[in-house]
C-alpha cells in the first residue's frame, strides 16, 4: 500500500468521512480580494522556520518565506523559487536554476546569495533536520545570481526531498549575515519573497498579513490578506469554524470529536491530505540521563505498559494507525515490519521492571517521575498525556503531568533537559535521513536547539550506520542499513513510537485552492481564494 492509499484507506474506511482529493480544488474560478481567517493553534513563538520545525511555526511563515519547491500529492518536488533542476551522475553535484525577477519584501533582489548563505549558516549549522540533510554539502557555488551548485563529499539522495518551506526556508542573506540569527528580530517579523507581506503580530491575538502587489507570479495572490487567529480554547475553535468566523482550521486543531459537525458538505470541506509529507508519529522520549532511564529495561517495560491500539482509539478516535518503530508504514521504500515489537502486556512491563531493580514499595509505587507536553493546544493537549500516566500507573510508576506553554515545555526538554519524559508528535518525513536520524545521532545533541536529539541517546554504532546510510548510493544497501538501524532503535528504546498520525484541515466550503499538495499544511495560498457569501 502507498502513502497515498494509506491515508485515505485509514480514514475512509476506519473512520467513514466524506473524502476527495478535490476538496480544496473544485471547478471554480479563482475569486480576487477578501481576507482568510485561519486558525492555528498554539500560537506560535516565531515566524520563520529556517531553523526550527515546530509545525505551528510553519503554517504561518510559509505565507512569508519560500523554499526552492514545494512537493504534490504523490510528493514529487514542483518549482518555488527553483525552476529546475539537475543531479549529476555520480551524485557529488546537485544544480538549481533559480527563479528570475523576485524581489525580498523589502524591494532588494532574491539571488543565489541567498540560498547559499542560508544553507551553510542556518540550515547546516541550525536546523534540526538539516544537519542531517546537508551534513554532505561541502560547498554552494554561485556561478551567476540565479545558478546554486551544491557539492557533496558523497551521494545525498534524499536531498530533494527537503528543499521545500517547511524543511528549507531561504532567508534575506543582507538582512542576517554578520548578525546573530537565532536573536535576530525578523524571526518575528519576516521579511520574504512570498505572495504575502507581514504587517503585525498582536501576541496572544493574531497574526496579519497583507497582500504582496509585487509576487513573482504576476497574477497571484488572489486573497487581499490573511488573519491568523489564535484562539487557545478548542471549543471556541470549533464554535468560531461554525459560525464564520474561521474559514480553514489547520493541522488537525479542531478535535477529532467535533468533526462529525462538520460532515454536510455545502458547507464545509475535510481535507486528510495536507499533512501528507510529514508522516508523523506521536511519542514519548525518554530522558535517559536520568539514571533510571539508563538502563533499557525500564524503557521496554513502559513500551509494554502502553496500549497503542487503545491509545489510537480512545485520543486519536482511530485517526492513524499503531506505530510498530521509528519509520512509518507509510513510507513504504524504507519501513521495517519486522523490528522488535511491544505488544501491551502488564506482567512483562512489571517483570521488566522487577528486574531492573525497580520493585514496589510499601505504597506500591516503582517510580515518580514527570511528564511534560505542550499545553498550548487547550484542553486536547492533555488527553494523551492522561493516558500515559493512567498506563504507566497499572505498573506502579506514579507520574506528575507538567503542562507549560511552548516556550516553557521546549526549554524545559532541549536547554534545561529537565525532564523525564515528554510527548510531542514529530515529523519523519519521506526520508529516514531526514526525519528520524535527528532524534537518535549523536552529533544532533545541541542544547537549546528544538526538536534535535532531546533524549541524550548515544549509541557509536547506530551512529556510524545512519551515517553510512545518508552516504550510500545503492538503493538497496541503503535500505539494508536503514533497516538495520530500525532494529537498533526498536531494541534500545529512548523513544516509544505510538501511533502514525493522521492531520485533517476543516475548512468552509468557501475556501478554495487551486492546486492540492502532499505538503498542503505549509502551503504559500498564493493560489487560494474564498468564493463570494451565498
């Protein structure tokens, strides 16, 4: 079964919603002016994504900021500001032929500069997947202003498969260099080459933007701005959706349990693709410089305690599929069916635990740890966390949830690494190198960097495949190796992956689009528009 088929057999035939592929494109011409009302939940802490991941993040700056392509429904890569481009046979050069006549926002030129600055001063040296991603860049040659020569010390073949807004963002080389970028103030007010203009930033609010008269494609956008709403409450989403206050809710923000509002379809469209390229898993990481986290006992006991398929059908309301290991089923080229599985049983949780020294007290209690999420999502944010902790408790291990908004919750796990465990639904993308290396190389340690290696896990070995594997050519000795490290990951277990996720965007059916992509969740909407009100 394909990504494709995947998805929507997951949710057509689990779950029993209207689905189309045309949901957002529908035989209608496009309509100019009128103002998007989206909501975005949690309210983001920045506005670019050169440098972080954070799905919330990008749903917003990707109206802002580009990348070189942006990738359809079957993910193949489509022009963005590169027009074309070429490998050369041994894989050691990869050529971009850059989009001509676009202006920064700001009315100076985008050039090749720029993509060569960003690549070697953000995106390899910031990004959490692409150090991953360009670890094998060892030069970017700009021959003329519209021409990017990447070099590579050996074969990047998933290098193609990162190049959009979302993994690789350009950013404004004369408004960064020379400045420290992470503390630059246009991380939240960008300033970019897309069909939009940042205006304003009422925190707590929302986000506004206006229009860019002067979008490389002449006759787009269509919408006159776009209004990000931040609105914490689920309910209040859901209730705003309804009453026209909202015309797209992204990245599953209403909950599962309201979508059976939204099934009359004059009113109202339900999009399954648009998550598509991020083929993500919801899990939990274990801090394992925690002495009891040390020993890999007490993590397979806790994958044992857990019930994924209760997990998917109680918080997930069957939205995705039980996970069984780093690589999702549905990225069909490199999953491993056959890794070292945890079925849920208690008795070997508990066995496990007695073994490693971790017996019950007087008051029957094994362990009291923490676990920390996000509680910037509302009130759902803290259904799978209840889960967890009323899990781990059958086995004697009493939890303390610790909800901090993101800011709090992403400092407390990646600077001050005071934790035990966290839950958080992280991206794997269509390529391991890109999206499952990061949590597990040893070299993706960084304190302070979100969604890096926030585990502390450290195993050479595993290093020194997954770096084999981001340098092999041969596709089928790649797979050997990728499998290979799936196994590793599946014995040691610094991370529990639970369940494959399914994202739905809800939207009115005013919302329009012209072009549906696989990664639709960061869509410029330069090609969207709202219909006139019946």
């Amino acid at each position: 079964m394909n990504r494709r088929d995947f998805l929507a057999a997951s949710t057509l035939l689990s779950i029993g919603l209207p689905f189309s592929a045309e949901s957002f494109a529908q035989a209608t011409a496009p309509v100019r002016g009128g103002v998007l009302n989206v909501a975005v939940s949690p309210e983001p802490t920045l506005l670019t994504s050169a440098f972080i991941t954070t799905m919330n993040i990008g749903q917003v700056s990707s109206k802002v900021l580009e990348g070189l392509v942006a990738y359809d429904l079957n993910l193949k890569p489509v022009p963005a500001l590169a027009t074309a481009w070429n490998t050369s046979p041994d894989g050691l050069k990869t050529t971009f032929q850059l989009r001509k006549n676009v202006k920064w926002h700001d009315g100076k030129d985008f050039t090749a500069a720029d993509v060569q600055y960003t690549l070697l001063e953000v995106w390899k040296k910031l990004h959490p997947f692409g150090r991953a991603a360009f670890a094998n860049v060892t030069a970017v040659d700009t021959p003329d202003p519209h021409t990017v020569i990447i070099r590579l010390s050996s074969p990047a073949p998933y290098l193609i498969n990162y190049i959009n807004t979302y993994g690789a963002q350009i950013l404004p080389r004369h408004l960064y260099e020379g400045k420290d970028v992470l503390s630059n103030p246009l991380n939240s007010a960008p300033v970019g080459t897309g069909p939009f203009v940042f205006k304003e930033w009422v925190k707590g609010s929302h986000v506004r933007l206006e229009r860019n008269p002067h979008y490389w494609q002449a006759d787009q956008p269509y919408l006159d701005g776009i209004v990000f709403k931040f609105i914490p409450d689920a309910a209040a989403r859901t209730v705003a959706l309804e009453a026209g206050e909202l015309d797209v809710a992204l990245g599953s923000s209403i909950p599962l349990s309201n979508l059976n509002r939204f099934q009359d379809k004059q009113r109202y469209r339900i999009n399954t693709d648009d998550g598509r390229y991020l083929a993500t898993i919801f899990l939990t990481q274990f801090n394992v410089r925690k002495p009891y986290f040390a020993d890999k006992r007490v993590r397979q006991a806790f994958a044992h305690a857990i019930d994924r398929n209760a997990l998917l059908k109680v918080v997930f309301l069957g939205y995705g599929k039980p996970a069984t290991g780093p690589v999702p089923s549905s990225v069909v080229n490199y999953y491993a069916g056959d890794t070292r599985q945890y079925p849920f049983d208690v008795k070997k949780a508990a066995a496990l635990l007695d073994e490693a020294g971790f017996k019950p007290g007087k008051d029957g209690k094994r362990l009291r740890i923490t676990l920390d999420y996000d509680g910037g999502g509302g009130v759902t944010a803290s259904r799978p966390a209840e889960f967890i902790k009323q899990s781990l408790a059958r086995v004697g291990v009493e939890v303390e949830l610790r909800a901090g908004d993101t800011a709090t919750y992403l400092r407390r796990v990646f600077t001050d690494q005071d934790y035990d465990l966290m839950i958080s639904s992280l991206h794997r993308l269509p390529d391991p190198t890109l999206g499952v290396q990061r949590l597990f190389w040893t070299k993706n340690i960084i304190k302070g960097a979100p969604w890096t290696n926030g585990s502390g896990y450290s195993n050479p070995e595993l290093d020194r495949i997954m770096e084999a594997a981001g340098r092999e050519a041969d596709d089928g000795k790649r797979k050997a190796l990728i499998r290979n490290w799936q196994q590793i990951v599946q014995e040691d277990v610094p991370v529990l992956d639970l369940v494959e996720q399914t994202w739905v965007t809800v939207s009115t059916a005013r919302f329009r689009k012209a072009t549906a992509q696989g990664d639709g969740l960061f869509a410029s909407y330069a090609d969207a528009w709202l219909t006139p009100k019946a």
